[in-house]
C-alpha cells in the first residue's frame, strides 16, 4: 500500500470518527410514580387548604364588610312608660280639705226644672204609679201593660248598649292579639310519623324596627321545632323565642319584619300595657281574650273579684287577679281594662283546687321589669332567694332589722351555694340599701349574670343580729 493510500484511509476514518455522535439515542429518565403520586397528593392538599382558609377568610370577613358598605340599624330599645299612680276619691278630699258644694240649694232647684220638660213639648204621655189606681180595673191592665213595656224598654237598651261597648273595646284590641303555634314530629306505636301541635295566645307588646316582639306563655307548646305566628289577619309568620322567663312561664317570641308584609303591619297594632297596681280595680269590668276554652279568639266579659293574692316565685313577687269569669283550666291570653289596656296576663296554674276553672292573671305591673327585659334580649338574673315583707309591728316587738326577710331558698341555687340561709334579712345589694322586698327585686333586676355582685345581710345570732357578707355570682335560670 503506499503512502498516499494509507494517508487517504486515516483521512476517511477520521472523518467518520467525528460523526459517530450523530448516531447515539438519548434514553428519557424513567417516571418515578411515587414521586409524582407524593407531589399530586402534596398539590391536592395545598388546593384544599387554600380553599379553607378562602372560606374562612369570607366568613369572618363577609359580616365585616356587609356592615361596613350597608349599615343596618340597630333595633330599638324597648321601654314601657312609668305608671302614674292613680288617685282615689278619699286622697282627693283628704288633699283637698273640706268640698264646697257645687251648687246651692235654689241653683239645683233651677237645673232641675230646666231639666224637666213640659207636658205641652213632650209628646210621650207620662202614666203615674196614681193614674194607675184612680183608673178603672178595664183601663188599669193597659196602662200597667203599657207601663210594663216602657220600663222593659228602657232597661234592656243600656244594657245592650254597654255590651256593644264592650265588643267594641274587644274588637280595638284583637288587632294586637295573635296565636303561637309550635310545630313538633314525632312517630306513633306503628313507626309512622306524624306532627303534633301546641297552641298559646299571644299579645304584640313592641316593634322595634327590626322585630314585632310577642308575649305569651310557652308551656302550651311543649316542644318545638318550628314556631309559626298567625297574625289577626290570618297571615302566618316563622317565629323564634327571643328571651324566656322560667319563673313566670312568659317568653318573647320575634317575628323578623322581613317576613311581615306591609299589609299586615298595617293591620296590626301593639297593645298598650296599662296598671293592675289601683286598688280600686277590685270589682271593676274587664275583658278577657285569647284561647280561653282551649279553642282560639275567644272574649269573655267579667269583673274582677281580687287582687291581694301574692304569687311567690324565686327572687320575684307578683300579683294575682282573680275574676268570675270562667275558663278552662289552661287557658292563655289576656285581660284587658275598659279603657283597652292590658293589665294582665292570663295564667290559671296559680289557682287553687276549688277555683281551677275561674280565669286569674298576673298583673301586668309587676311584670313590666321582667318584659322589658326580655324584650331587649336580656336573660333575667336568678340567685332562687324568695323574700317577704316584715309588718312595722313585728320589726318593733322582735327587734328586727330593716330588710327583705328570706322565708326560703331554692336547693343548689347561687344563693345556698354561697352560704346564705333562711331566716337571713338582706339589707343591702351591691351599693344599693335594701328595706323591702321590692327595693330587693329591682337591685338584683339591674344586676349582670356571671358577674360578683355584694350581699350584706343581717343573721340571728342568739338575742341580737350580726352582719355578714356575700360574694355570689347571678346566672341564668334556664
């Protein structure tokens, strides 16, 4: 071979060496499934908790902003005007001193004869008790008929007359009245279901521009689990118990105005809340209205035949009013004055035995503080302390101090709890000085639940009185 061939074959395969590369195959990296599944499942759970915490920011900040760009306002408070202590006719000439005559004697001579009209301008001929006996027996039949009637005439007429007063004071009042329904599913003995429902009678006692705020007592209702209101109109609306009493049975149910149309509100009214505290109201007429018989939007009429009966329930005092009237044995509504005011509540669970169908109320006056309270969504503060008056005379001959006499306690109430016994008189309630169970009841209505409220009572020991300290906390009686 000679040079020049050997030089040309080291050309070529340097030549063909310089492009070998050309020719390789490049492998792609083998997929590592668990890799992948850990970095799918780590990106799933990030999207999850991103979606989380999105959710949550809107809902912590949805109100926030909901507020901020349209404001809502804040319902009204609620308050009922203080009563005006009513004057009775012997405080007023007691205050007065000696009357002086209205008119003399030749004064109410002259009205009487004004009064009387003359036989020439009277058309109806007027038959004496005389007349009668100087006629003849044919003539003294008719003119006994003829008096007869008249008389029958004129005492049948006022007395229609009153009661068209009366249905009318009824029909200006059962504007405000409604009926609560509680709705509750249950199954019978064969598993199949069915709903069952309570009923109470309801008065409307405030608006407060975002609710209408009904009272009414809450056992009939047993339990519920949806409440519906039906308005006098027969428009039904969905309610909920905004505050509830356990001492005295009464709730505030709400009905959102947004489920009240425009012409229901215009319907309807609210009651004015009026005074059982005169004690002149024994034997006056009242009317009484709700489910009295255990059917709805019944009214009775009577008068009231009492109202010295105490009704003792913890840390509470009220009165008792009593009627003829008679009722079921639970009946639920209201009694109301003839001026339409309510002054009561409707409630027979206080009755005796003898008297378990004669209608009862409490009074309305006593109840203000506690509706009011309720009426703003306030719970009412409980210690189970039951308190009683001490007369002058038995203060004076025991030697009694100045308070609210505690005649029993409730057992594991705040107050028994905290050591406090029967028999102890409590003379001051925070900064406030107690001398009567009254001044008692408004100390600890104004109290906050949960919160230490100072109690100072007077306790026996041996032949004189020491004074002791309390610490103790209210809480909601639920």
């Amino acid at each position: 071979m000679t040079e020049n061939e050997k030089n040309e074959e080291i050309k070529n395969h340097d030549t063909a060496s310089d492009f070998d590369f050309l020719q390789e195959k490049i492998k792609e990296r083998p997929i590592n499934k668990k890799k992948l599944l850990k970095k799918t499942i780590i990106t799933a759970m990030m999207a999850v908790l991103f979606g989380l915490l999105a959710c949550l920011s809107f809902l912590l900040l949805e109100p926030v902003l909901n507020n901020w760009l349209y404001p809502e306002e804040a319902p009204e408070v609620v308050t009922f005007p203080p009563e005006q202590e009513e004057m009775l006719p012997e405080d007023m000439l007691t205050e007065g001193g000696s009357t002086q005559p209205s008119q003399t004697v030749s004064e109410s001579e002259e009205v009487q004869s004004t009064q009387q009209p003359s036989q020439e301008d009277s058309p109806t001929q007027t038959i004496s008790v005389s007349d009668i006996n100087n006629m003849p027996e044919s003539g003294t039949h008719e003119a006994e008929s003829m008096l007869g009637d008249e008389t029958q005439e004129l005492t049948l007429k006022p007395y229609q007359t009153q009661y068209e007063e009366l249905y009318q004071t009824y029909k200006d009042i059962s504007s405000s009245m409604v009926t609560v329904t509680a709705v509750h599913s249950d199954v019978d003995w064969f598993n199949n279901t069915y709903q069952s429902e309570g009923t109470t009678a309801g008065v409307i006692i405030a608006n407060n521009n975002r609710e209408l705020l009904i009272l009414a007592r809450k056992s009939p209702l047993g339990v519920a689990e949806s409440i519906r209101v039906t308005f006098c109109n027969g428009v039904n609306a969905d309610a909920e118990i905004k505050k509830y009493d356990k001492n005295t049975d009464l709730a505030v149910f709400a009905v959102d105005l947004k489920y009240v149309g425009s012409a229901t509100l215009d319907y309807v009214s609210v009651a004015v809340l009026g005074s059982s505290a005169p004690s002149g109201i024994v034997g006056k007429p009242v009317i009484a209205i709700g489910n009295l018989f255990g059917y709805k939007d019944n009214v009775c009429y009577g008068i009231i035949t009492s109202k010295g009966n105490n009704v003792e329930l913890a840390d509470n005092e009220y009165k008792l009013i009593t009627t003829d009237i008679y009722a079921s044995e639970n009946p639920s509504g209201i009694l109301v004055s003839l001026e339409g005011e309510v002054i009561g509540m409707i409630d027979n669970s206080y009755n005796n035995s003898d008297t378990k169908n004669l209608l009862s109320a409490v009074g309305i006056t006593e109840l203000k503080g506690m509706i009011t309270k309720l009426s703003n969504g306030e719970d009412i503060p409980y210690l189970g302390i039951y308190t009683q008056d001490i007369t002058s005379q038995v203060k004076i001959e025991m030697g009694l101090p100045q308070g609210a006499y505690i005649f029993d306690i409730d057992m594991d109430s705040p107050a028994m709890l905290n050591g406090m016994q029967k028999g102890d008189i409590i003379v001051q309630v925070g900064a406030q000085e107690i001398r009567s169970p009254s001044d008692y009841m408004n100390a600890l209505r104004a109290a906050v639940i949960d919160r230490n409220l100072k109690i100072i009572v007077q306790r026996a020991s041996g032949d004189s009185y020491e004074e002791m300290t309390f610490t103790v906390q209210p809480v909601h009686r639920d």
